[in-house]
C-alpha cells in the first residue's frame, strides 16, 4: 500500500522533465522547492521524470544534474528516475480498475473531437478536449487505446500556500483523464502522485503553469488513501513573447560559470532581495531565512 514510509520531517522535491536542460524558469522552481524543504529543516529530493523516454534525449538526465549541483542543489537521496518505476504504477492503475474508478478507454483524439461536437461543444482546454465519458459504460467491441480515471461531478478544493483556497470541476473542465496512454506510456498525473507518495513529499513547490493539474492529483491521491501534500506554485519566468519559458519557445540553457549570478536571478523572480555572496553554498544559506520570512508573511 502505498504511504509515507514512516517519513515524519517535511520533505520537498524538484522533479524535472529531461527533454532538455534547465533553464532559468526551471531554476525558479528547483530553487524556491529547495528553500522551503530547507527553511522546515526538512529533506529535498530530486526525481527526474523521465516516462516519456521517446522526448528524453539520452544523458539529459545526468546534465541536469550536473547543473543542480553546480548551483549548489543537492539532492538528500539518490535521484529517483521514473523510467525505472513501472512496476509501481502498473500496482495503483490495478488497485483503481479493481475499484472501479478506472477503465479502459477506446477512443481517439478524433473519435473525442467529433463526441464533443455532436454535443454541440467546442472548447479546447489548452488543445485538449473535454472527454465526455464515451467508454464509461464499456468499449462495445472496440480495441482499448488507454485507460481513464473516473471523474465524479462538483468542485475540488485545495489550498495553495500562495494563491489561496483553489477550486476546480474537475469533471466539467478535464473530463475523465488518462491514466495509462494509448502508446502504453504512464501519464504525468498517475506517475506523480504515487511517486510523491512514496518518497514521503509533505510540500510541493513548483510553477504555477502546473497548478491545473493539482484537482487531478487530489482526487487521484483520495482514490488510492495517500495523504494530499501542502502545495505552492511559483511566479514563472516569462519569454519576450510574453508566454511562459520553455524549451519549446527558445528557453537557453542555465549559464553556469556564474552560478551565484543565476541563483540571483532566480531569486528576485521569487521577491527574494539580493544576497552578498561567493559561492552558492554561502548563497543558499543565507537565502534560507528570507524564504522563511517571504512564507510567514503570505
């Protein structure tokens, strides 16, 4: 059964996507995440989520590595890679069928697109759409493409340490999500809850472009009994397009021959003032009780 393994301490992580190296918006996370594991006397963790190995270019793993420790982020255990955890999530997909809160699913993007317009609706959900439980009631003789997590309408609520009581229809806005994809690849919100669960994250500090996911993730952490972490999402680091940066919009790598000039900048994105330091470790320390003060005022 999955849970906190006895993990008592507050612990946090940072868990990159190895589809190309950190930029300055992820520093922003990597760093914020750091020092609120740090400023509870907690642990932090890295976990490289690597599901989709077919985007992961071969040693990107390891080059964020190297860039987090050249920065001074240092995970308190072995990085945990998600490529190599299978097993653990074929274990929560079958507790959820045999529990009913899960099927398998049949249907295409186009099979989706055409179920909607035949309701009449046409609203993309930042290019996805709304499913609208084609295969609840079975696949009447068609092959399954995926399996999905059943959805029950009305509002999920969570608190966000920065942004405050949250709410979300998660059934109005998302539909039943997919759990397993159709390429047989986990999907990003199965993975994630029942890796946080197991490595015992009590608080989870990341972009603010995920904060649409964390519906999802409570309701997939209530149908699996593991415990639902405290959750803050940060500022993001904006491109001359005015959309988030990514790797996707041009998003340069980490600059690292002046690591304590790239943890500055992370900083003041955070509202962090600045610090007087040499190296990163003196950095981070004294960066530790600003954080501290930045959460208690919130």
């Amino acid at each position: 059964m999955l849970g906190l393994g006895g993990v008592n301490t507050a612990c946090g992580r940072f868990a990159p996507s190895p589809t190309g190296p950190l930029h300055a918006g992820s520093l922003v996370a990597a760093l914020a995440s750091w020092l609120d594991a740090r400023a509870q006397g907690g642990r932090w963790l890295v976990r490289i989520e690597d599901t989709d190995l077919p985007r992961c270019p071969p040693g990107m793993g390891e080059h964020i590595l190297h860039q987090l420790a050249a920065c001074g982020l240092h995970s308190d255990e072995p990085p945990l890679w998600q490529s190599r955890r299978g097993a653990l999530y074929a274990a929560a997909l079958q507790r959820l069928l045999s529990a009913g809160l899960a099927y398998p699913c049949a249907c295409s993007r186009s099979d989706i697109a055409q179920a909607q317009a035949a309701l009449g609706l046409h609203k993309p959900r930042f290019g996805e759409l709304v499913y609208p439980g084609t295969c609840r009631a079975g696949l009447r003789g068609r092959t399954a493409r995926a399996v999905r997590f059943v959805v029950e309408a009305g509002d999920v609520l969570w608190h966000d340490r920065s942004l405050g009581r949250q709410r979300q229809d998660v059934a109005a806005q998302v539909g039943d999500f997919v759990l397993q994809r159709a390429d047989g690849l986990w999907a990003y919100q199965l993975a994630v809850v029942v890796d946080d669960a197991a490595q015992g994250v009590t608080h989870v500090v990341r972009g603010l472009d995920l904060a649409d996911n964390t519906a999802r993730q409570v309701l997939l952490q209530r149908a699996l009994g593991v415990p639902t972490p405290a959750y803050l999402h940060t500022p993001l680091v904006l491109a001359a397009d005015g959309h988030k940066l990514s790797k996707q919009n041009g998003a340069q790598p980490l600059e690292l021959a002046r690591p304590v000039v790239a943890l500055q900048a992370a900083a003041a994105v955070l509202g962090l003032p600045p610090l007087q330091a040499q190296t990163p470790a003196d950095w981070l320390a004294q960066a530790v009780p600003g954080w501290a003060g930045i959460i208690t005022a919130s």
